[in-house]
C-alpha cells in the first residue's frame, strides 16, 4: 500500500458512507437507490480502492468457486453468484457497475481485513439475502454488494491511517488496540458515531468498528478516558491502551 493516508479521503469516505447508509436503511425497494449507489462507488469508494491499492483485478471464476466451497455450496448464494456469472462482466445498466469484479474485489478485501474476523461472512450473508428476501436480480445483486465493499475500504484506509507507526502491530490483541482507538477519539467524536443508527439496519459488527475507528488528529484523552471507563475496562487496561495509542498518528 503506497504512500501515507489523507486525511480529507478518511473524511471523504466517511461522509459518503452515511449518506449511503441512509438509502439501504430505508428498507424501501433496491431499485430506488441502484443509480445513487452506483455513484457513490464510481466517485468515492473505487477511487480510494484505486489510489491505496487495496484491491486489484481477478478472475470471476476462481472467486466464484472459492466463495462455493467457502459457504458449502449454500443454494441461495449460488443463485446469486449464477447471476452474476450470466452477466458475462458486462456494465449491469442500473448501477452502471460490473457486478463481476466488484464481487471479486469485495472477496479479496474480505480476505485481507484485519479487524473483523467474519468479513467473508458478510460477503456471503449479503449474497444470500438476495435469494432469502425475495429478489435476486442483477442490479439488486450488485447494488447490495457496494455496502460491504465500501465498508472494508473504509476499514482498510483506517488500518492504513493508524498502523504504520507499531513496530509490531499482529502483537496487539484486537480488543487492546481498540480501546487505544477509542481513546483518541474526542467525546464529540464518539457521541456522533455512537448515536449514529445508519449502520444498525444489516451489519451490527461494524457499528463498534465505526465507533472505535480514529479518524482524527485530535485527541481529547480525559473526555475519551471517562467513557472507556464506563464501559468497563480497567485501570491497568486503560494504561496499557494509552501506551498503544501513543503509538498512533
């Protein structure tokens, strides 16, 4: 991954990551929001995968065999996946995306998260719930998929943003490095993503994640200590995370 992050993209996902939420919360027929999806992929979320280097071209077909054998040639996710492969990678007209290869770039990012241990998971439940909720078109399909993609991309430019200063960073247990996450975070800050309710609507693992996630230079270390504190931690964890987030830039 070249380069160091800026901060105006963490900003620029992060901004159209709740706007997007906003559509797939609505419950409302995926067909009202393909065309709006499909541009915040073209405009945002592809453009960072680009520029960060991510993910990459692959083969539709080896991901389609790989993501079979990974859910145990579940019916309803071969459906989607037959669907997908019926496109033969060309623009499906309502997103104006190629289903094909945001599914093999959404796998491979899956494969590569660090912070969440079902992200293959979510892949597969976002496939299945195609079959499972009634529809199963292409443009359903692919529209679902730009979620879990733009989430790991989000995830993948934190990661990218908070690491490259731990020597050592696979020392950490994932529940230590989120409190010192936590900890950089003003109460402001904290307070927003907290109460923010756009992610509830499918993906409840990503609502912490969200939280945890440092975004910011600013650090507010007593404001953000208090609401650690409340949730439980001790004062020995406290200490060590703070030790972590020095560690963070």
């Amino acid at each position: 991954m070249p380069g160091t992050v800026d901060l105006n993209d963490i900003n620029l996902i992060s901004a159209n990551l709740e706007e997007m939420a906003k559509f797939y919360a609505l419950n409302a027929n995926v067909h009202t929001y393909t065309p709006q999806i499909g541009n915040y992929y073209r405009e945002c979320f592809y453009p960072l995968d680009v520029k960060y280097q991510f993910s990459s071209p692959g083969h539709f077909k080896e991901t389609y065999n790989e993501i079979l054998r990974y859910c145990g040639h579940d019916p309803a996710v071969k459906s989607a996946l037959d669907t997908l492969a019926a496109s033969h990678g060309k623009i499906e007209p309502e997103t104006g995306l190629n289903g094909q290869d945001l599914l093999v770039r959404t796998w491979q990012l899956g494969k590569k998260q660090t912070s969440y241990a079902n992200a293959l998971d979510v892949v597969i439940d976002n496939l299945r719930q195609n079959k499972l909720t009634g529809g199963g078109c292409l443009a359903g399909i692919v529209g679902r998929l730009v979620l879990p993609y733009a989430l790991f991309v989000d995830n993948a430019l934190n990661d990218k943003l908070c690491y490259p200063r731990l020597n050592h960073p696979q020392t950490f247990f994932d529940e230590e490095m989120e409190i010192a996450l936590a900890l950089s975070l003003s109460e402001q800050e904290a307070k927003q993503k907290e109460t923010n309710s756009a992610f509830v609507f499918a993906l409840p693992t990503f609502n912490k994640a969200k939280t945890l996630t440092f975004t910011r230079f600013e650090k507010k270390p007593f404001s953000a200590k208090q609401r650690v504190t409340k949730d439980g931690f001790s004062a020995d964890e406290l200490e060590f995370a703070i030790e972590i987030s020095k560690l963070i830039y």
